[in-house]
C-alpha cells in the first residue's frame, strides 16, 4: 500500500537533512565565537590584573620609603634600635593600608613589612599580595588571578662622631678681638698691643693685662673661641641625636699641648671645661710651636674609624695659624724670621689614612685672623714682613692660603667673620662632616 503523499514528503526531508553538511559551519562559527569571546575576556582581566599590580606595586614603594623616613626621624630624636624599628614598621604598614584599598577596589591585599639594622644602615623591606577578581574568565572556573610584589628602601642613620676641637690658645689669643677691644689695650698697656701680656701690672693695679682686660670688659680673642665652644655645644644639644651619636673630645695647644677634655657625648661637660689662657710671662710661655704639637696631638687622636662599629673623626682647627717661638723673638732678631705661617706640611700624618680600615681623619680648619696692626713694632717686625712663601703681600697674607692647605677640602676651611661667628663654623663643619659617608 502506498505511503500518503504528506509523509512521502517529510521522509524525503529528513532523507536530505540526514546526506547535508552544510550545518557543521554554523556549530563551527559558533565554537570560534565562544573561544574568541572567552580569549577577549582573558585579556580584559589580565589587563585589569596588571593594572592593579601596578598600583599595589606603588602603594607598597610609597610604604617602604615613609618607613626609611620615619627611621631617620627616629634616630634624630636618639631613640633605640628597637624603637627605630618599630617607627619604621609602623608608619610603613599604616600607608599601605591607607593607600592600597584607594588604588585597587577588587582586591585584599596583604602586605608585611621587616625593618632590618646592620651597624649604621637601616633596609625597610615590604611584600605583599592580593588577587584581581575576573568576569569573563569565570565561565571557565578561574575566579581570581594572583600576583605578589616586593620593595625596598635603604637609609643611612646618623654615624658614631668623634669631634676633636684643637684650640689655640697662644699668646696671640689674649689680643683683643676688634679693633676697638685692641685700641683699649694699647691705651692701657704702655701702647702695646701685641705679644705684651708679659705679666706685668697695669697702670697703677694689682692686674696684669690679662686679667685687667677681663676685669674691664675688653673682649679677647679667646673669649670669642671658647664663645664659639658654647655655641657649638648648644646647636649640638638642637640635634636629639648627638647624645647618643656624638662624643667631643678638647685640645688646648701652646707651647705644647694640653688636654682638656677626652672624648664625651656629655655635652654639659664639654661646656664646662673650657681652654684656658696659658701664662705668658717667661720667655717662651705662650709660644705656638706646631711643629711639635701637631705630631704630639696626630697621636693622640689616633686613625678614624667607619661611623658603624667605631666612630669616624672629625678634627676642628681653631688658630690665627701662626707659629711662635715666644717672646724671646722680641730682643733676639733671627728668631723673628720663626714668626710664621702655619705649615701646611704639619697636617699630612692626621690626614693620611690609617687603622686596619685605612681611613682618613678629616681636618676643619677656622681661621681667626689677626687685624692688621700696622703702628705695632713688634707686628712689623714679623707678620708685617714680606711673604715667606714667595707671595706677593706679607707674613699675615700667607697665612689664609697655609691653613687652607691643612683642610681636608675647600668646604672645611672658614675663615671667622667672614663665614659668621666661631661656634656658626664649627657646625656647619660638623654638619657637613656628618653627610660624608666614609670607604676604604
């Protein structure tokens, strides 16, 4: 019996539908669709994912550098080891816990912070790390793409300092410091201003020069040094850090040397031991004889250490930088010629490197120049002579040039007056010292 024309019509459909292939495009462009849509939403989180690191990677450097900065602050102030530590690991987690969640809303960053002290460095270092959510790549059961960071961030902290203050306190330094101080002087001691202070009474007292001057107000020039010590002890005492960091030690020099105070971070010691002026009476009381003080006091200071385990050394100059044989220069003629520019040569020893480091001590030079006295005898008769070193002036002229040789570099020679007052150069000697970091 034959089939009814209506499914004759269907089986031959589903005979032709069976036999045609051309539906396998349509399942294949699909197939590729869904790859290409998948790989697109890879790339838009993986981009998303980078950005977010990038982020977390700047949140976690601005971290570790306000943890070396509040280290810093913390050794300014001379606090502990252990609470520099703690200030650095403090301020460091709470910026990347203030700055992290503002850069990356979709995710939970977990940062850990170590502070870590070697002698007198300090390294705070950070690491973190955190996810990016995904959104297309969900479908194919990768919520989350991970990644991690790590900085770091190095300061160095305030070094261990020996200061040696090497003061003149000669005969020359008992002149009067202005010119007005000197012209009281000369009124006063029978027209002498220079290398007078023998001792002897003045106008009907029972003082000599000396002690007339402090009796009468009259500045001298070591007033304004051991004014200058104050003020140098007060601008340390500003520095938190200088009671624990800083020690200085005190060298009084004339005839010979004189120690006045060993190495202190007591700074109210220091103010209280003051240099003195020597006797200046006998024939060679009062003298400058650097050629054996200076090999005498390069002992003594000994080779600088690193500022790490030992401390690096600082020696502050303080002189009119002219040698003297005493007073005998006054009635014995060839022994003026010895009135003369400090030696350079004199300061090779305590500059050279030494110890088992092999670093230098470093040499600040102040200079107190004398005040051209050209109606003194006895000034023309020495530094107002002509230049001993082939200049083209006189003694008084070589002298700048001689003690600049004896500084460690050009920052490190001042010349009081010119660079503001004594204690103003011992600071900014210091200050610079400090920023010095020492190798061998």
């Amino acid at each position: 019996m034959p089939l009814p024309p209506l499914l004759l019509t269907l089986t031959a459909r589903l005979r032709a539908f069976r036999h045609d292939r051309r539906g396998s495009v349509a399942m294949l462009v699909g197939l590729t669709f869904l790859v290409l849509l998948i790989l697109a939403g890879a790339g838009f989180d993986f981009a998303r994912s980078r950005q977010d690191r990038s982020r977390l990677d700047a949140a976690l450097d601005a971290a570790v550098l306000a943890g070396a900065q509040a280290v810093r602050a913390a050794d300014a102030k001379g606090q502990s080891d252990a609470a520099i530590r703690q200030a650095g690991m403090d301020t460091a987690t709470q910026v990347f816990a203030t700055v992290a969640p503002k850069v990356v809303a979709a995710t939970a960053a977990q940062a850990r912070f170590t502070v870590a002290l070697a002698g007198r460095s300090v390294t705070v270092s950070g690491t973190y790390t955190a996810s990016t959510k995904t959104t297309l790549m969900g479908v194919i059961g990768t919520a989350a793409m991970p990644y991690d960071g790590a900085s770091q961030a190095s300061a160095d902290l305030s070094p261990l300092i020996d200061v040696y203050l090497l003061i003149d306190v000669s005969g020359s330094m008992a002149l009067g410091a202005t010119n007005a101080d000197i012209a009281a002087l000369q009124a006063n001691l029978n027209g002498c201003a220079f290398a007078c202070h023998d001792g002897q009474p003045v106008k009907n007292t029972s003082l000599d020069s000396y002690q007339w001057a402090k009796a009468n107000g009259i500045t001298l020039r070591l007033d304004e040094m051991n004014q200058g010590i104050l003020d140098f002890v007060a601008s340390l005492r500003r520095q938190e850090a200088a009671s624990k960091r800083v020690r200085v030690a005190i060298y009084a020099f004339s005839t010979q040397l004189t120690k006045v105070l060993d190495p202190t971070s007591d700074l109210s010691k220091v103010a209280r031991n003051l240099p003195k002026t020597p006797s200046a009476s006998g024939e060679s009381d009062g003298a400058t004889l650097f050629s054996g003080i200076m090999p005498a006091f390069t002992q003594a200071v000994g080779p600088s250490g690193d500022g790490i385990t030992t401390p690096k050394k600082l020696v502050i100059l303080a002189t009119d930088g002219v040698a003297d044989p005493g007073r005998s220069w006054t009635w014995d003629v060839p022994k003026r010629a010895l009135v003369a520019p400090f030696d350079p040569a004199q300061c090779a020893a305590l500059k050279a490197p030494g110890g088992s480091a092999k670093l230098p001590v470093w040499v600040g030079v102040i200079y107190t120049p004398y005040l051209p006295m050209t109606w003194d005898w006895g000034y023309n008769a020495t530094l107002g002579q002509p230049s001993q070193i082939r200049g083209r002036g006189t003694r008084l002229d070589d002298i700048p040039s001689q003690l600049a040789a004896c500084a460690t570099s050009g920052d490190f020679y001042m010349e009081a007056g010119k660079t503001g007052a004594i204690g103003d150069a011992m600071t900014k000697l210091f200050n610079t010292f400090a920023q010095v970091r020492l190798t061998n």
